[in-house]
C-alpha cells in the first residue's frame, strides 16, 4: 500500500502541525463545523505544545476551546472541569472577558441541565467581570441567559426587566438580529402574564428586525404569537389577518411544525367565529399534520382544541376523552402549564354535567 493510500484511509488534521495556535484555530473551525471528535484531538495536541506550556493566555484559550468541545457533546461534568480550569487561568493572567465567557458558558450548562440556582449565581458573577471590560456584547450575552432562568422560573416579570437591560446591551454593541430575539423573549413573557397589548408591541418590534435582517426563523415564530395575542383578546379579524399575512410572505411553509402551528391557529379562529364544522373539518387535517411530523406537543394542543370544540358542539363524551387525552400527552412532555389547563377543562366540564 502505498503512503498516500494510508493518507486516505486515516487521515491526520493535524499531520505537521505543532504550533499550539495553530492547532487551536484549526480546532476552532472543526467545532464551528460540529465535529468534536476532530476538534478534540487538537485540543489535546495543542495541549501538549511547547507555546501552550509557555503562554498562560493560550493555555487558557485552549482550556475554553476543550469546555466547549465536551459542552457539545453533553458531557457536562467534563466542560465544567476544563471551563472551571480555563476560568482560573484568566483571572490569573487579569482577563476579565476570559473568565467571563468561561462563567456563562458554565451558566448555559447548567440552564441546560434545568440547575437554574446554579445558572443564576454563575450569571451574576460572569456580569460582575463582563461589566469591568464595558463589553456590551457578553454582558448582552449573559443578560439573556439570566433572563431566560428567571422565565423558566416563572418570574416572568423580572424577565422582563432583565431582557430590557439585555436589549439596551445588544444596541449598544450593535447587534439588530440578537435584539430582534430578545424583543420575542420580552413578547413571549408579557404573553405570560396575560399582558397581550405589550407583547404585540414587543412582538411587532422584534417581527419589524425579523424583516428586515431576512431571519425567517424569527419571521414565523413572530406571527404565530402575534396571532394568538389576538385571539386572547379576542381580536378573531385581527389573527386571521396575520395568519394570511405570514402564509404570503412565508413562501411554501417549509416548516411543517409552523404549517401546522398556522393551521391550528386558524382552528380555533373558526371556533370563535362559530363556524364549528370548518373548524372540524380543519382539525382533522391539522392532527394528521402532527401525527405524521411527530409533533407531539402539537398533537397535545390539537387535542386539548378538538376538547373545546366538542365541548361547543354539546359532544360532551367526545370533550371529556379529548381533555383526558391531552392532560396524558401533556404530563408526558413535562408542559405542566398545559397539563394544567386540561385538566382544570376536565374537571369543569364534569362538574357541569354533574349539575356543580
């Protein structure tokens, strides 16, 4: 076999590299390529360099690197022992964005994870040294995270004050598509507390970056919730004028969880406007939509919408099963809200056929 025959068949990324910078660039460009497994032997490569020996500031850098390569590999005891390392070595070498970074990237671990204390007090520290460099990307950066925990919290109030440092952060450094997502993030928690009016306001503004910027991600999830902000206010006109809205300007629906996300809004438009057999007709077509996409959660709210439907309609057995269908699916997914919400709607409905 010849040497290039070996070549082919094991091939070496780092084959007449030495350079710790250079090996920890090439590893770089393999993460933002999602290959680990490349990146990772680098890293060790790097690792054992003589420059990586000799430069702390490098150490500390390849230190990150490693964190982030187990980070992406959900191989969290090991990116917090290289992050914690690497967080050191910067506040050894008066690094303050370094160690910063290293404490957030903990932080989105350990949000991961659903360990929201440990998120939050690794937030507050990350702020404390991203706010000695006045970098006003990381402090965004972490602002966003700490907002994050204090939604999934359900402090949704102080969210919202947090996602407003947060945006004034990200328009300082400049930043219009990170401020577009965070205008959704402060939409999304007045949604929760029943503020429609303040999240359409949020909503449009962040839909306005969407736009402009051409993020049809952020596009679609802003007309669906515009559009179910609507509907809590009982705007009927005003949601379906969204959603013919985004089916224009959304060429061929690529998503099929925002198809079917459209559909059932559009659903429970024609509930309210009493048109309770297109509505049917409809529902019945959304739930093949998400049973053959899998969509569970989906499926879950095409459920609980099939509930209320029946319930107009005087099928009140069909209702009951429905309900109970969709608390079941709920509970398994972990939506505690919604599993809620179903069975608050199944413990009302029997009540009233009991005569309660």
């Amino acid at each position: 076999m010849t040497e290039f025959e070996i070549n082919r068949t094991s091939p070496q990324p780092c084959a007449g590299i030495t350079d710790g910078r250079a090996l920890l660039d090439l590893a770089r460009g393999w993460l933002q390529q999602g290959n680990t497994i490349v990146a990772t032997d680098l890293l060790k490569a790097a690792t054992d360099s003589p420059e990586v020996e000799q430069d702390q500031g490098l150490r500390a850098r390849v230190l990150k690197e490693s964190g982030r390569a187990h980070m992406m590999q959900s191989d969290w005891e090991a990116a917090e022992s290289f992050y914690v390392e690497a967080q050191h070595v910067f506040l050894s070498t008066d690094d303050a964005v370094g160690a910063a970074e290293c404490a957030r990237n903990r932080a989105n671990a350990h949000f991961q994870r659903g360990n929201y204390r440990q998120c939050e007090d690794l937030c507050q520290q990350a702020l404390k040294w991203a706010t000695e460099t006045s970098d006003y990307e990381l402090r965004a950066t972490i602002l966003n995270t700490l907002g994050a925990v204090r939604s999934a919290t359900g402090d949704h109030a102080e969210a919202i004050k947090t996602f407003k440092l947060c945006l004034a952060d990200f328009e300082s450094a400049g930043n219009a598509l990170r401020q577009g997502y965070v205008l959704l993030n402060i939409g999304l928690a007045h949604t929760e507390l029943g503020e429609s009016a303040n999240a359409i306001e949020s909503l449009n503004k962040a839909l306005a970056i969407a736009l402009e910027v051409k993020d049809l991600g952020l596009v679609e999830i802003c007309y669906q919730n515009i559009a179910s902000c609507y509907l809590a206010q009982n705007e009927t006109l005003l949601a379906k004028s969204v959603i013919d809205t985004a089916r224009k300007i959304l060429p061929g629906l690529n998503s099929k969880a925002l198809e079917t996300e459209l559909n059932l809004i559009d659903c429970r438009i024609l509930r309210v406007m009493g048109h309770f057999d297109a509505a049917f007709e409809l529902l019945s077509e959304t739930q093949t939509q998400a049973e053959q996409g899998k969509l569970s959660a989906l499926q879950g709210d095409v459920l609980f919408e099939q509930g209320l439907l029946e319930k107009l309609r005087g099928n009140n057995d069909i209702a009951l099963a429905k309900f109970d269908a969709a608390a079941g699916l709920f509970k398994q997914l972990g939506m505690d809200k919604k599993f809620q919400e179903a069975v608050q709607s199944l413990a009302n409905l029997k009540r009233k056929l009991n005569g309660g």
